[in-house]
C-alpha cells in the first residue's frame, strides 16, 4: 500500500548546498564586473577617456574576449548567474551565500581575469588597468568580505610599471600574492621578466601564474586547436613549457626564494616532467652550466600548485599516489567558482585516501603556510 | 512502504522545463518532457551539482568526424556545473552509463478528484478537485 504526502515546493528553482564541516581556503576564486563601466572609477580620467574612445587591445583580432568559444557562457557554472541576473562572480551576497558559505570557505584567493591588463598592447593603459583592477578588488570584494584576499596584478610587460605597482601595495595584507598571465610575449623565464621576480622575493610575494592570457601565439607548438576539448588541455602544456623555461632559463637559481603558484594547470603531469628534465639535464648540462641543482630539485623547493581542475584517474588510489609523487605540502585546494569546471571540496574528500594530515594540508595547511596566514 | 507525494500542479512545470520540488525531505529535480513527468535526485552523482539548474538538451552524435545530427531533443539534462548528461527519463549516465546514474523516482499526473479520497497525508500543498497534480513517488 501507498500513501501520497502534500507537499510544499522550495521557494527558489536553485539547489541550495549542504554547508559542508572542513574549512577550506580557495585559492582561485574569479571576481567579475557586473558590467565594464564598474571599473571606471577606478582609473584615472585620462585612462576612463582612452577605455571609451579606443578600448583594450591584445595581440589578436578580439579586443575583450578569449579566442576560443567556451562550454558556457562567461565560462561560468548554470548555476552562477545572481538572481538579478548579473554575470557570475559580479554579486558579492550571492558568492557568500553559493560558495563562501556553503563550503566553508576560511579565505579565498582572488584570481581576477578582468580586461587582462597584463597583456594589453598599450603599456601605459595596461598599467593604469591593473592598477584599477587591484583598487576594485578591495573596494569590491575584500572589504565587503573580509574572508577574501585580492592578488596584485601588474603590466609585466613593462617591469618598472609592475615593480611600481608592487611596491605601492606591497604591506597591505589584504594583498597575498602577485598575479601574471602564463601566457606572455616571451616565456617567463627570460630575463626582461627577473626584475619582477626581484620584487616577488624582496616583498616576500609569492607569483601566482593562472592559465590563461592572451599573447597571439597558439596555445600548442603545432599551431591553433580545432575544439574547447584541445584548448582545454593546451593548460598542461602550457604550464609544462612555462615550469620548463623558468627552470631551465636560471630563474630559481638566481632566486632561491622565488614562490610560483600554478593555478589551474592541472598536477599529475608534473612528476613524468621532473623525470624527463631531470634525464635530459644528466646527459645535456654542459649547455646549461648555471643549473646547480636537478630540475626536480628546484620544481620541489619553488613550486606549488592547485587542485582544480582535478585529475581523474579511473582508480582514486592512483591519485593519492600522483599527489605524493608532487608532494603533499606543495599542492593547494582550489574550486576556480564561478566557472563551470568548478571542484566541489567533499568532491576531493571523497577521492582521496591519503591520511587526515594531508588532507588539512591540501585543504588550508599549505595556503596558510605559503600566505602567511593565522 | 513507498510513499506518495503530491509536489506540483501540471501547470507549474511546462513541457521543456524544469522545478526543483522537496519530497520526504529530498531534494527532486521534476522535468515535463512532452507533456510526460519525471522525476531525478537533484544531485550529480559526480560532484552533486544540482540538476534542477542544469540545461536541457538533445544528444549530439556523429557517425564519422564532419556529420553530425542531434538526436531525442529534450530528452536529456546537463549538470549546470561540469556538463554530464543523463537521460531525464531514466536517470542514466551518457557520459558513463555503466557506472554512473542519477536515482530517478517514479512521477504521474493525477486528478484533483482522484487525490482527495485518500489515503494521503495532509501536509501543505493545497489540493483541489478541479485541477491535475504531480505526483511523486519515493
């Protein structure tokens, strides 16, 4: 026998998350505009006139957007929209609500992608963009949540600019880390960009590279991908070719005390790429003499990396196992909300069997320990 | 024992929509596909995005790379989150159907005349005779 129960329908057509109990700390959340002209006040009048009469200009033929159409719209979960409607991100109430507390956010990384200063042709404009940028941040998002934590995006292109731009917010501890674009006019590991690595280690700033960016060149070696899916993985390949420049190039050497963070890029390529490089310098180090240490020995010292968008393998253990072979006080727990590649934390929780040591560690231990934070 | 759950009017949910309902305290995505009811667990069993928000869509196929069709329109939601795709009508997994489905409940149309006799209990969704219902069972 049945009954039948009457019931009341949610007033909202949105699922609304179980809180979950681990605290967390994000380290790659996107702040937005909830429209380009919330960025205005923030620039100096000369730079509100130049936005309006000509606009951004990167290396290629799309002024403000990304060169490959993405599986939605503002790249961004269906779920992320507020309820008036404004791009996802762009609502600080609805991020507290849909993300901040619902999985138990301690602090979040701030990662903005906004009109990509770093990769604006006109130097001077991409200077006053990122100066801006870093301004609407706090503004914005940090004082109105003060769990969040803004990143200091710089005009890398233009060294004494970001070294300016560094020094002007560095001491504020609402700023926890430099923020630049993988993707450059030349490799990160060239000597035009050392200067800002001094600055990094001086202020005692970890860099935190998120992929992405926009510099004209194809994402692969063998020219423009066809789909989003080949777009997609070209993150791995990036992060491989930029890890490999900024070792191989001198950089860690030359700062012992240099922190990258690599954001997004994946993990469980980096132990094949230590191998391979470690290989290669064995047997080809006579044209790299500056290189005193292994690749890897480096790669364990100056690199972190974060979790989302996480690898998975058929078997969880093969993952426990990858993380290891990483190091698991060098990777960081990251979601990447609002967009749609998103990574629930009990999602992680779930696949990992690696001890509850390590688990806090990925979870808040290693971001406290890298950003210094209580 | 199974329980029924009255937890919407047939016009509250038009065909090529969906609404999230609450039934014995679970959370239900309802979809109407042509005039049909069903009824998902709104939770992704890879992340648990809720289904309720996620678009629904065809199946996109292609017989060889350059010829493509898009087949059973409707038929199908995608996880608003990682875009995973499950047969509204059973729950099934088209990104991985072998280990992977959604707990779908059964869903019918009932009249108003039909629920008022009972046995039912009486919670707080009104019930008239004049209109038709969804109802839900878990």
């Amino acid at each position: 026998m049945s009954t039948t129960v009457l019931e009341r329908a949610p007033a909202a057509q949105r699922g609304t998350p179980t809180p979950v109990k681990l605290s967390v700390i994000d380290c790659d959340i996107h702040p937005q505009v909830k429209s380009p002209a919330e960025l205005m006040p923030f620039l100096p009048k000369q730079w509100q006139d130049y936005a309006r009469m000509f606009g951004g200009l990167y290396r290629q033929v799309f002024s403000d957007t990304l060169s490959h159409p993405r599986i939605a719209p503002d790249v961004a979960r269906a779920d992320a929209w507020p309820p008036d409607g404004s791009p996802p991100g762009s609502d600080v109430p609805f991020m507290r609500m849909q993300h901040l507390d619902a999985n138990n956010v301690e602090y979040g990384m701030l990662m903005p992608l906004n009109r990509g200063p770093g990769n604006q042709r006109n130097l001077d404009y991409g200077a006053a963009l990122a100066s801006a940028v870093n301004d609407w941040q706090i503004e914005k998002y940090v004082k109105a949540e003060p769990r969040l934590r803004a990143s200091i995006v710089i005009a890398h292109d233009d060294p004494p600019a970001a070294i300016a731009e560094i020094r002007k917010r560095a001491g504020n501890r609402n700023f926890t880390q430099i923020m630049m674009p993988p993707k450059s006019i030349e490799p990160l590991g060239r000597r035009r960009y050392w200067p800002i690595f001094e600055e990094a280690v001086a202020q005692n700033l970890p860099i935190a590279l998120h992929v992405g960016g926009v510099n004209g060149f194809p994402p692969t070696g063998g020219g423009w991908p066809s789909y989003y899916i080949e777009e997609q993985h070209t993150n791995v390949q990036g992060m491989q070719g930029l890890l490999t420049s900024l070792v191989i190039e001198g950089v860690f050497e030359r700062f012992p005390d240099l922190k990258v963070v690599l954001v997004e890029g994946g993990i469980a390529w980096l132990p094949a790429l230590k191998w391979r490089l470690d290989k290669h310098w064995k047997r080809l180090k006579a044209e790299a003499p500056h290189l005193r240490l292994a690749p890897s020995e480096y790669i364990r010292r100056n690199i972190w990396l974060t979790t989302q968008p996480l690898d998975e393998p058929d078997r969880d253990s093969d993952l426990a196992e990858t993380f290891e072979l990483v190091g698991f006080d060098r990777i960081m727990f990251s979601t990447d909300y609002p967009h749609w590649d998103f990574d629930e934390p009990r999602f992680l929780l779930g696949k990992l069997k690696i001890g509850k040591e390590n688990i806090e560690k990925i979870f808040s231990g290693n971001a406290k320990a890298l950003y210094g934070l209580a | 024992m199974s329980r029924r759950h009255v937890v919407a009017t047939v016009d509250e949910v038009k065909p090529g929509t969906s609404k999230l309902v609450s039934a014995g305290g679970r959370s239900i995505a309802l979809f109407n596909v042509g005039g049909s009811f069903y009824a998902l667990a709104d939770k992704c069993p890879h992340e648990s995005g809720s289904l309720c928000s996620g678009r629904i869509v065809g199946l996109a196929q292609a017989d060889e790379p350059g010829r493509y069709r898009l087949e059973r329109r409707g038929e199908f939601v995608k996880c608003p989150w990682h875009g995973w795709e499950f047969d509204i009508r059973t729950g099934q997994s088209y990104c991985d159907p072998s280990k992977t489905r959604v707990r779908a409940y059964k869903a019918e149309v009932e009249s108003g005349d039909e629920l008022v006799k009972g046995p039912y209990v009486a919670e707080t969704f009104p019930v008239t005779v004049e209109r038709n219902y969804v109802v839900v069972e878990i």
